[in-house]
C-alpha cells in the first residue's frame, strides 16, 4: 500500500460535510469518504509505522450522548500513535488540510499533580521550558486544558506559572490545503519531519509525567 497523498476530493468531501451533516448526506457519499480519506489514511499508517509504531485511526462518527451538538459526524479525520498513557503523535486532515500535532492529553488529578511537581522542579521546569519555546518559535502552536487563574498552592509569580497552568499540554502546527503537499506523497515525509521535531516534548512527559 502506497501513500500518495491525500487528493482533493478528501477536502472537497469534509467541505460538503459541514455544510450537510447528516446521516442522509453521509450514506450518500460514504463512498467518497472510503476512497479518499479512510484508504489513504490506512496508507499513511502503513508507511509511518515502521519509525512511529502502530496507530490508531479515529472513527468518524461523534459521540453526542453528552453534547449538544448533535451532528453525527466528525468533520475531520484524525490519527494517533500512542507514545505513552494519553501521550503521542497526531495529525488530522479535514476541510482545511492537515495539521499535525503532540502532547499531553489527559487531565487526571494524579497526572496533573505529577506534571506540576516536574514543572517547579529547578532542572526538569527548565528544560520544559526550553522545549516548549524552541517549538512556539519554530511555529507550533501550545495549546491543552489550563486554568485561567494560577493552581491552587502555587505561586502566582512563579517564573514557570504559564506552564503550570496546564492540565493537559499539546502542540499543533496548521499545514494547510496546498495541494503541492496535501495531495502528494511529499507529505509522508512533512508529517515525519512534524513528528520528530515533537519528540523531545513526548519524551519529557513520558519521563516525568506518572499516576
């Protein structure tokens, strides 16, 4: 299985979705979805597995039993490789193209406990701190839950307080619809290029992040 890119018919595709998402409009154009996004996305897994290890494909459909959204369908498709409990690689392609991403997902107490504890850590903080500046000005985007105020127990001057903030901590870079890269096997190597580049954030977290 060869990755050659994502055509644009796969835009196209998440385009109409969100204007007509809906059941009816959905096994209408299933067909669209298997051949353009979900057959190259299987593709894309096969080629990265080798360096990134086995990932996780999401499923399109939305669960609304909690929101209030009700439309059934996810207008974009996602990918994940885990790299440790809640922690890995991602990268989507939808309307607007692809963006690709890492990080930190989950918002437990203990791990969130665990990450604070790490942040205030005088060698450990600073070296998170290094790592998250190197990618914001590299162009990444941080992103994650965080709280509005400071953390209860924590200095609100904390050099680090921004960081300890965060519940949960992601980056995310947009790549955009250029079909000069979306729709060619040039990708392969923008998401490996992506991924690695995320690396030193992952391997902080898996190293100091527990519970």
């Amino acid at each position: 299985m060869t990755f050659d890119g994502f055509p644009e018919a796969a835009l196209d595709f998440y385009d109409d979705l969100e204007a007509d998402n809906t059941k009816t409009f959905w096994t209408e154009n299933k067909h669209r979805y298997d051949e353009h996004v979900a057959a190259p996305a299987k593709a894309l897994v096969a080629a990265l597995g080798d360096e990134f290890g086995q990932a996780k494909i999401f499923r399109p459909y939305r669960d609304v039993r909690f929101s209030k959204d009700k439309t059934p369908h996810k207008t974009h498709q996602g990918i994940f490789v885990a790299t440790g409990p809640s922690l890995g690689y991602y990268v989507q392609v939808g309307a607007p193209g692809i963006a690709t991403g890492a990080g930190f997902y989950d918002a437990s107490p203990a791990r969130v406990a665990s990450l604070r504890e790490a942040i205030v850590h005088e060698t450990f903080g600073a070296e998170l701190q290094s790592i998250v500046e190197t990618l914001e000005s590299a162009g990444w985007v941080r992103g994650g839950q965080r709280l509005k105020t400071s953390p209860r127990g924590y200095d609100a001057e904390h050099p680090r307080i921004d960081l300890l903030r965060h519940k949960s901590l992601t980056v995310r870079r947009d790549r955009g619809f250029g079909p000069d890269v979306v729709g060619t096997p040039a990708l392969l190597d923008v998401v490996r290029a992506d991924w690695r580049e995320t690396q030193p954030l992952l391997d902080w977290v898996g190293l100091h992040v527990r519970g």
